[in-house]
C-alpha cells in the first residue's frame, strides 16, 4: 500500500500544520497587550499562585491604602506607595519592612520607625515595644478582610478585579 506524504512549504510547520505554535511563535495578531501573571499580581511559588495585599491601616484597623504584589515578591517593592498615604507620629511594621533606606525615608518624613529588626543583622535595632503591640492591628484587618470568601481564594484573575473586591471589602469596614 502507497499512501501520499504530503508536501510542505515554507509557512507549514513541523508537522506539515501552518500553527503559530510551530516555526515562530508570538501573541495572535502580534498586538503585545499586557496581559499574563506579572500584570495580574499572581506570583509563583511551591504550592501554587499567590498574591501579597500590603495595607496600611490607622488605630482603629481601618484601611487608609492597600497595594497588591505577586506572592513571591519582597514587602518593600509596596513600601514607597504605602508611606505616601502614611499619617502619624510612628509606622510599625513587621520584620519584611526592616530596611536602612527604608527607615531613612522615614526619618526624613518624620514618622518613627517601630520595625522588627531582620534576624540577619550584625546588631539588632531597638523598637518600641509599647508601639510594637499594636501591630496586631493589621491582624486584625487582614482576619477581617479575609472573612471574604472571594477575597480568601482569589476568585477573580486580573488583578484590578481582585483589588476592587479588596477596595469592596474596606468599604465595608469604614462603614461597619
């Protein structure tokens, strides 16, 4: 039994198929829109896709500005952005915002750095503990805000949908 072979040209891949999978690959249409894991705040990591929410919260864990990052992300990509929304005598932090620079733009804005010191540093900095105890504010926010179901396993893919529902959500707590 003969059976045909079929002929490919140039435009055809491998496989004798014209795929865009195949000889040269890119985005249908060529059009380069941003889209993908980066612009939707989805970082990789062992168990799976995952998102950081940094917020800023005043004494009362009510929020005054939220940021959205890829999970694998370090805390002070967000930091300048929360600190132009920052207001007070003091921001405290957790260890993830223990930075030289960071805690020099502080002081230059006069806001006092209460941040624990990274376990890798020569000589710890001292903080004040009477302020280091109110961080369990933003604990608080975050149980609050992850009450939420959608907001708890991320149900929405782009990234400005999830932190409309984050926006929802501290709307929610002002008016609470």
């Amino acid at each position: 039994m003969v059976g045909r072979v079929p002929r490919t040209t140039h435009r055809e891949g491998r496989q004798g198929v014209d795929h865009r999978r195949h000889g040269n690959p890119s985005t249908p249409r060529c059009i380069g829109r941003k889209r993908g894991i980066q612009e939707n705040a989805i970082g990789r990591s062992r168990g799976g896709f995952s998102t950081k929410i940094h917020a800023l919260v005043d004494t009362k864990a009510r929020p005054l500005h939220v940021a959205l990052t890829p999970g694998e992300r370090h805390e002070l990509v967000a930091a300048p952005e929360l600190i132009d929304y920052a207001r007070g005598n003091a921001l405290i932090g957790d260890t993830g915002y223990d930075s030289n620079e960071f805690r020099a733009e502080l002081k230059t804005r006069g806001i006092k750095a209460v941040i624990s010191s990274k376990p890798e540093r020569k000589r710890a900095i001292p903080k004040d503990r009477e302020l280091y105890r109110l961080r369990y504010l933003i604990e608080v926010f975050f149980h609050t805000v992850k009450r939420f179901r959608a907001i708890a396993t991320r149900y929405e893919k782009t990234g400005r949908n999830y932190l409309a529902l984050i926006h929802i959500a501290c709307i929610w707590l002002w008016l609470a």
